[in-house]
C-alpha cells in the first residue's frame, strides 16, 4: 500500500448503508477491538482475540453466515476453532445453538463488563474451492476475510457495531487492503469502522507483493495491490499497467463520473494454491488466479472480462443493491432473484469495459461471446428449468457439482444474461435510432453523484421503469418472457440483432485456450478432461443417447489409448467414413465399448458477421471518448 493512500482515523468517514430490509433493534454499544495475529499465517491458522463491552446476563454472540457478494449461507463457521470466553481472566462456559450452529449462548455473570473472546481460523490445508471458506493460504501469502475471524452480539444492525481492528504479519511480509489505517509498525492499527466496513474490506500480504498506482487522470486513488506465490509473476508489463489505467478511466465514462467509494483497490492474488475466484467490495475486489497470468500472454488475454466484473460490481451489487440481498447483518438470508441483475449485468459489463479497456481484443471477446452462446444453446435442462429458478436457487448452486450441468442447469444467470443484457443493449440502439445505449441505463442506474459506499436498494419495478426511461418498451413484458421461457435454445437474438450469428466449424478459435478446445463437446456431447474423465455429457445428444455419462473415463477410441488428440482425428476420419466411433469406457470397474454413429467431424463455436445487417456489436465494445 502506498503511503498517499494511509488515512489517519480522524480524517476517516465511515461507511453509511441503508437497507430496505427486516429492521434491527438499534442500540449505541461501545468499541469491539480484534487483535488478529497472522503470524502463523504458512501454517494456515489464524489467532484473533476480541474485547466486547457485555452487561451481565445472556448474550448470543453471531458469526457471521451469508457474506455479502457469496450469495449463500456459507459462512466458514467449521474452520472456527480454539474458541474460549473469559471474564476478568477467568474462562467461562458457552454452548453452540441447536438450530443454528452458526449461534453462541452464554450466560455473563453479574458486575462483569468486558468480554475477551480468543478464537483460531483454521484455513484448508489441502486445496478447497468456495469463496472465504476457500483455500486462501500459501507459504508465501494470505488473503484475510475479516468474516473469518470476527463475533458479534445479536439484535444489531452491522452498521451499529464498530471494530478497532489491529493485524500482525510475518516478517517482510507487505499488505493492500481498502480499509482505512490509523497507524502501522510491527502492528498494524486499522482505524474505527462498523463491521459491515470491516467484513467489506479483505486484506492480501505476502513475501511477494507489489503495489502500483492505477489512478491515471481519475480525481480518485485507485490501486492495483498484488500478491503472489513468487517475485517473477509481478513482473507486469508497462502496457498492461496502462490497461488498467483505461478500465479506471472507462468506468468514470460510463457512470458518468460517478464513484461510490473513497478510493479503490485492485486486490489481486497470483498463486496456484488458492481457490480462484473474484468477489466484489465497495472499495476493493477479492480476485484471485494462476501464479502466471499477467506474465504470460496467453492467459492475461483471457482474463479482460473477469477483472471488468469484480471492478463493475462496485456500482451493481455493492452501491445499487436487489432489496432482498441488502439484510441489515449476516445471519437474515439474501434472496436472490434479482441476480439477473447483480450478476448478469455485471458479466455483461465485465466483458464490455474489459474490452473498452483493451484488456480484451474484440476477437478475444468474439470467441468467449461466442463459447457462452454455444454453451447454453446446448442446455438441455432448459426445458424444465427456467432462468428465474437458477436465481432463485443460487444458495444451493454455487456448490453444486460440475457433473450433470447441462441437464442440471446452475448459476446460469450470469452467462445467459450476458445474451440477454446485449439483447436489450440492441433494442434500447434500435428503439432510439443508435441515440441511446444501455449505457444510459447505467449513468441512470447506477451514476449520479460520487459518494462514499452506501447501499441504494431497487426492485424489479425500478429497473423497468430507468429501462422505460432510456427508451420506451414494453420493458416488462421483455424481462418477464426472457425468465421464465424454456426455450428451446439459447436466447441469441441480441447476437443476430447486433449483426453476427452463431456457428460452427471444425477449427477452433485461435484466441482460445488449446485446452479450452475440447473437440467432443458440440460433436458428441461429451466433455472430457485430457485423461479422458467425463466431466458432463450433454443430453439428448448422441453419447447420452448411447449411454455414456458423468463419471466414467474414456480408456480409448478406436482401439488406441485416449489422447485429445485421438479424439480429434478419429472425429476427423469420421467424415469421410462410414464406420462408427468406437469408445473403450470404464464405469467404475466395468468396462464397455460404445459405438457412436457420427460422421459430421469436430465443431467449434464462433460469431460469423451477417452482412445483411449493421453492426451494432462492435460499437458497444470500443473505448467510449
């Protein structure tokens, strides 16, 4: 972290939220102070000790359980461990709730009034996926959720409650967080917050880091803080320095000026090690991938569209917020049916300033835009399941298994509305003879004037009426039809409204990863990894039909070992023979052979330009002036 960016407490204004949600008794407590000591950070422990004012008598005491951006009730709660309470140095006894173990009881006895909590958070020790529940920690680097290691009383709103947050680091180790910071030494001294602040702002440190000014002419500090598994993946290269310079400068044109945080940090991890996701702050992002990915072109070119999101969820999500994801604290259960939105919108716009900020080439974005179509265009499960419900599922979703997706469906409401927000892009143009874009939608939405984090609420009623607004349309009617439809297919007339089309060859794009490329799946339906292992099997299609699924392996095709590679030219051979595919596959233990009758080679998906209509793709995605 920069020293211009330290902030001392008396300059600090704290986060202000307002909710439109089930109200919590208001009260005026005191100070809770959490000293966390990271030290034994390699080892994947961290050790908290809290001090919190109490009145004799009970006390439930709360941590925290649906983290904000997680959309699910995933609270790491089983990696709490080492927990005692003490009273004036003497231990006293607690009990976890019945129907809750998310919940603590005690019982304060008379004339106490400080409680001092120790507590240890156990990170995974071999690799884990989710969000702060995730692997977060290597030998080198921690990435710190302040929900990780924090209780707080019930009946408060988590705006009511203030921390004084203090954090201790391995030797050597440097840090990046958005959180205010009062004073640092061998200790750092956070300043005052309320714990929604607290719990909004993550930490990144490690042996390896670097932080690099991303301002540009932006009359706000922005930051890009990395961490990473070595020195050599921080060796960024001076042009992509100057992308990110653009995706801050493409932003400000987009919301027309309008920031809604004090300044903002790009927390970045680089390791092989941790769960790779993104997840959005108001001031900061928690986004994580390879060690090498903004060191090796291949990979830095693939990832326009995902930095554009977490940085884009500072407006959508964080500031304008679905009413019924804005709880008052961590324990009232987010509802997600708005998610087209907060999610969808965001894949839409993430992929857009990705572009705009040529962190994406307009071939790059092409080809993903093209993979994401061709993916729910083969999404059987569409026909009982509509968008609405992955939304409206989305707790239960984001762990799900990867076998069985195409029938399954999941948290479709990200890609399948980047489809549908380019749809409605296309007719706000059209309806407006090119005057008007959704980007008006958004300086509307989610502009206005710049603030500190707060949280603006809105219902399905007010995003039809900005939509009305921006253009006139039957906006309702639009929205409705695109949730709850069964299809068939993708919904693709943004695609073909904007000029371009949906189709196939036998090459894949040369933007894409090589093992992106698998050749079965659009052929065959039939995702496999490059041991041979079925990921998914797309239903309805012939390997379904013939009665391969999810779990079995591949040993050979055609009689040889399976290689990618195999599978490719037995495809290619196909064509001009009329003889089957014929595949050697295991089912736990039991070995059959299938013989698939298919003759139509390998396909790929790409966006074709149809000449027979304007271009109204490639607009959207160049740098706004």
């Amino acid at each position: 972290m920069s020293q211009r960016l330290i902030r001392l407490a008396a300059l600090i204004t704290l986060s202000v939220c307002t909710f439109a949600a089930t109200t919590v008794a208001q009260k005026t407590p005191q100070t809770i102070t959490v000293a966390l000591d990271a030290t034994d950070a390699p080892r994947k422990i961290l050790h908290a000790r809290l001090n919190m004012p109490v009145t004799p008598g009970p006390l439930t005491l709360l941590y925290p359980k649906w983290i904000p951006g997680e959309h699910a009730p995933d609270g790491p709660v089983d990696d709490l461990t080492g927990l005692h309470f003490f009273i004036g140095g003497k231990e006293i006894s607690w009990r976890r709730d019945l129907t809750d173990v998310f919940t603590f009881h005690l019982d304060i006895p008379a004339g106490a009034s400080e409680l001092e909590i120790h507590l240890d958070f156990v990170s995974p020790a071999t690799f884990a996926g989710g969000f702060s529940s995730g692997s977060s920690i290597t030998d080198k680097l921690a990435v710190i959720s302040w929900n990780q290691v924090v209780l707080y009383p019930s009946g408060f709103a988590s705006d009511d409650l203030i921390y004084s947050a203090s954090l201790k680091l391995p030797a050597g180790w440097k840090f990046g967080t958005a959180l205010p910071i009062a004073s640092q030494g061998s200790t750092i001294q956070f300043a005052p917050a309320s714990l929604t602040t607290l719990v909004d702002s993550p930490i990144i440190a490690g042996e390896y880091f670097r932080a690099i000014d991303v301002t540009g002419r932006d009359a706000i500090p922005h930051e890009l803080d990395l961490a990473a598994d070595s020195n050599a993946a921080l060796a960024l290269k001076p042009d992509f320095i100057e992308d990110y310079k653009s995706l801050v400068s493409q932003s400000g044109k987009l919301f027309g000026g309008a920031r809604h945080y004090r300044d903002y940090h790009f927390l970045m991890t680089l390791s092989d090690h941790v769960a790779h996701f993104g997840l959005e702050h108001h001031e900061s992002n928690d986004s994580r991938l390879d060690e090498r990915t903004f060191v090796d072109e291949d990979e830095r070119k693939q990832v326009g569209g995902f930095l554009g999101h977490e940085y884009f969820h500072s407006w959508n999500g964080k500031y304008r917020r679905p009413a019924r994801t804005a709880t008052p604290e961590y324990q009232t259960p987010m509802q997600g049916d708005l998610l087209w939105v907060y999610e969808g919108l965001t894949t839409y716009y993430g992929q857009v300033l990705g572009a705009r900020a040529a962190m994406l080439t307009p071939e790059v974005y092409r080809a993903q835009l093209a993979a994401t179509a061709a993916a729910l265009d083969h999404r059987p499960g569409r026909a009982w399941r509509n968008l609405q419900d992955t939304a409206d599922a989305a707790p239960a979703s984001y762990f799900s298994q990867g076998s069985w997706a195409s029938w399954r469906r999941g948290t479709d409401f990200y890609d399948e509305d980047w489809l549908n927000w380019l749809w409605a892009d296309v007719i706000i143009r059209q309806q407006t003879g090119g005057a008007k874009s959704l980007d008006d939608f958004c300086r509307l939405f989610h502009g206005g004037q710049t603030t500190g984090p707060k949280v603006v609420p809105y219902e399905f009623t007010d995003v039809i009426a900005a939509l009305n607004q921006v253009a006139p349309y039957d906006w309702k009617a639009f929205w409705t039809e695109r949730l709850t439809n069964h299809g068939p297919g993708a919904p693709l007339a943004g695609i073909e409204n904007s000029g371009w089309k949906l189709t196939y060859s036998d090459t894949p794009e040369e933007t894409r990863h090589k093992e992106d490329s698998h050749p079965g799946v659009y052929s065959l339906g039939l995702l496999l990894d490059k041991d041979g292992q079925v990921g998914d099997t797309i239903e309805g299609m012939i390997a379904a039909k013939a009665g391969i699924g999810p779990g079995m392996k591949v040993i050979a095709v055609n009689g040889r070992h399976f290689s990618q590679q195999v599978l490719k030219d037995a495809l290619a051979a196909g064509k001009t023979s009329k003889e089957p595919i014929e595949l050697l596959v295991e089912n736990v233990e039991y070995y059959k052979t299938f013989k698939l009758d298919y003759h139509e080679g390998e396909k790929y998906p790409h966006l074709t330009r149809d000449e027979s209509k304007p271009d109204l793709l490639t607009p959207t995605i160049n740098a706004l002036k």
